[in-house]
C-alpha cells in the first residue's frame, strides 16, 4: 500500500469521494482565497475604491480614489532581474546536455522558466506538470487556484495533487488526480460523481515551486502580501489630499467694519448694470477671500517615507523605479545599488533551480521511453539584469584563459554575449580546423 492510499485510508475511512472533502479543507480555502485575492488586487481592485462618501457643507461628494498599480513594475522588474537573458545549462555529459537543448528547443522551456519565475513572484507557488505530446516533451503551468496538494501528514512529503475546477456554463465539476503512477479523472455531472478516465503517468507528480512562510513549509507567501499594506496607505495619503486640496479651494469670505449705507431706493450705491456686483464699503473696513493652506510638505515627506519602505521591502533599486538620480554614478556605485536585488535574485533562483532539478529529472525519464539514454549532471546558471561593462567583462576573461587561470567552459559561461556554451565551442572548433586548413594549404 502507497503513501497515498494510506493516506485516504486513515484520514478518510476509504471513502470513494474522498478528494471532493480534501479540497474543502480549510487550509485549502485560505490558500486559493488567498490567490484569488491577488488575482484581484492586481486586476486594480483595491481596498481604496471602498472608501466612503464625503459629506461637506451639507452635501455628499463622491470619495477620491486613485490606484496605485505599484506592485505590477515591482514583480516585472523581479521577473526580468532573473531572466534577462535564458538560463544556461550546462553538464558534464555532451549527450546529456545536447538532448536536453532540443528538449528546451523545442519544448520553448526558455519562455515557460519566463512564466515559472513570473507566477512564483505573484502567488508564492507554481504547479508544472512535463508531458511527451506526439513525440516532443513539453510542460503545461496548472493554474494555481485550481490546485490542491496532498502531504504526507507524518513527513511531509509531497505525494499527490488534485487539480479542481467547476465550468460556470454547465456548473459540472472536474476533478483531477495526480500520483506517481497514475492520472484518474473524475466529474460530477448530473450531482453525481462518476470516473472519466484512469491514465499512466510517465513523468510522476507534478513539480511544485514554492516559496514557503517561514513556520509552514506547504503554504505559499506571495511578495505582493509584503506590498499591499504600504501601497494600501500610499494610495490612502494620496486620494485623502486630493480631496482636501479640492475642498479648500471653496474659500470663506470674510469681512470686517461695517459697509456703506444704502437708501432705501438705492441711493449712494454704484448701478450694477455698470460695473456687475460690487461691496461698497465703509471707510476702514476690509473684504478677503479666505484659502485654507495645504501642508504639501508633510504629504511629500510621508510619500516618500512610504515609498522608500517599499523599495526596501521589496529589495528594488530604486533607479529602477525613477526613485532616484543616476546623473554622475560610476557604475561601481550602480551595481552597489543592486546589492538587495542580487541577494533577492539568489533566493529565488535557489527555489526556481530546486524545480528545474525536478524537471531535468523527468525530461530523462521520458527520454527513455523514446529510447534515448541520458544520465550526465545537469547544472544551471542565471545571468542577473545588472549593469555591467560587457567590454572590461571579455577583458578580464581573455586575461585569466590566456594566464591558465580558468578553462573554456567557465570562461564561456560568464562571457555575456554566449547563452549556449556548446554550440559555441562547436563554432569554434569549426573556426581552428578552417584556418587550420588554410594555412596547410598555403
């Protein structure tokens, strides 16, 4: 008996429905509300929007309300810190690392690790599931909120994922069943629940990317959930003022002495169809327009406080942002201020590669059932967005491969301009015997 089967026998009596009662377990709905909040946040609904209605001078005027999508360039600037150019891999095994260049080649992983690191940033985890169709290996993203996996209570080992959506069309229900061996389909058509198919599962369980909470390893902590509350009070500051700044524009007359008398049929006063309304006062007395003064002071410093915390929070340079004036930095002082980012950029990288270990994993074992054999080590490297001098980079490489300080591969690997260290060589190669031969035919 499997891990899985004596999960459903001790925490479910063996019920035949027992996934249907899985999913409604409450640390599962807390996890999908939680991504189905996200999804919204970043679909512009805010908490701002409920602000209420201002009464003023006895009327009601409609609360400002302005958005601050700021949580979207931070996850796209983090996103592309990680992917500015593909990652590269490398092994110590040509088989190997060819096989799997064709499977990235033609699988298009390099745009997918794209998705991977995007969707990471925004819900805190990822579900991959790797796949041959007709002959080529690919992988398919399943949509996070629809993904329920089940742990071993006793190790927490990850040994099964329900996949759960309902069409709103036809309200039926699909259920799916992800185990090491086996993928069996469920719906509930017609309320009752009946299996749709049972398959193989070439590749196993599906690859679960997480970036955990530090007391719980299974449930995932999204960075936006760092963002939102300092964004949350930017937004407030901001509309608050605007509303202010509008409700002081309506000055207060204020006059003081007495005004000219005026008989009774309008003697003394100045004809209106001449000069239109006008205050004709007494000698000494004056009329002003009272403006009520607007600290913008205070509004820009608790603003830029705000968005200094987020920078912070969020480990984002804050050139990235036009936070800040580069005019005159070396680019010494540049790369210093991407030292936050590149110690964010090495977590995740370190989550991301965890996967991809995974995923290498399974690419081999669906090899095999294509009769290609493949056991070398696969490693990985990520090139980080940060400005660099590319020149003063090649420079330095040619000087330590030309002292024997380094050999070809590493000195491949960090030049920037190579993002496959095999074809080159083999360009390479290709180059030294032409000129080879040129020279022995002169």
């Amino acid at each position: 008996m499997n891990k899985l089967e004596n999960y459903i026998k001790d925490v479910y009596g063996n019920k035949n429905n027992w996934f249907e009662i899985e999913i409604m377990k409450q640390s599962n709905s807390n996890r999908i509300n939680n991504i189905l909040n996200i999804k919204e946040y970043l679909s512009g609904k805010h908490e701002i929007l409920n602000r209420e209605n201002i009464i003023h001078n006895g009327k009601t005027y409609k609360a400002t309300s302005i958005v601050l999508q700021y949580a979207k360039p931070l996850l796209t600037f983090q996103t592309s810190f990680l992917f500015k150019n593909p990652i590269t891999l490398t092994s110590d095994d040509n088989n190997t690392l060819v096989a799997l260049q064709e499977v990235y080649k033609t699988g298009k992983y390099n745009d997918l690790d794209y998705k991977v690191a995007e969707k990471l940033n925004k819900y805190g985890e990822v579900y991959e599931y790797v796949y041959i169709d007709n002959g080529l290996i690919k992988s398919k993203l399943l949509p996070c909120e629809e993904c329920y996996p089940i742990y071993d209570e006793e190790t927490g080992e990850y040994i099964a994922l329900i996949q759960y959506y309902r069409v709103a069309s036809s309200g039926i229900g699909y259920y799916t069943i992800f185990t090491d061996d086996k993928v069996v389909k469920y719906n509930d058509k017609g309320n009752i629940l009946r299996l749709q198919g049972e398959y193989n599962n070439l590749s196993g369980l599906p690859i679960h990317y997480i970036e955990s909470f530090e007391n719980d390893d299974t449930m995932p902590h999204s960075d936006i959930e760092d963002y939102v509350n300092i964004i949350d009070n930017m937004e407030s500051l901001i509309s608050k003022y605007f509303d202010s700044f509008y409700k002081f524009l309506n000055p207060i007359p204020v006059m003081t002495g007495t005004k000219l008398n005026i008989g009774k049929n309008g003697e003394g006063a100045v004809d209106k169809n001449i000069v239109g309304n006008m205050l004709q006062l007494d000698d000494g007395s004056t009329f002003d327009m009272i403006l009520g003064k607007m600290d913008y002071n205070s509004l820009k410093g608790l603003h830029d406080t705000l968005m200094k915390d987020l920078l912070n929070i969020s480990m984002t340079p804050a050139i990235s942002m036009g936070a800040s004036d580069i005019a005159n930095l070396a680019e010494t002082s540049i790369r210093m201020m991407y030292t936050l980012p590149i110690m964010k950029g090495t977590c995740k990288s370190k989550i991301l590669k965890e996967g991809f270990m995974q995923r290498w994993d399974k690419i081999k074992r669906l090899l095999s059932y294509m009769d290609i054999i493949v056991n070398g080590n696969v490693e990985c490297s990520f090139e980080f967005a940060i400005p660099e001098n590319a020149q003063q980079i090649v420079a330095d490489i040619i000087a330590l491969k030309s002292n024997g300080l380094i050999d070809v591969d590493t000195a491949l690997t960090q030049i920037p301009y190579v993002y496959d260290v095999n074809k080159t060589k083999e360009g390479l190669s290709i180059n030294q015997n032409d000129n080879n031969n040129n020279v022995a035919n002169e």
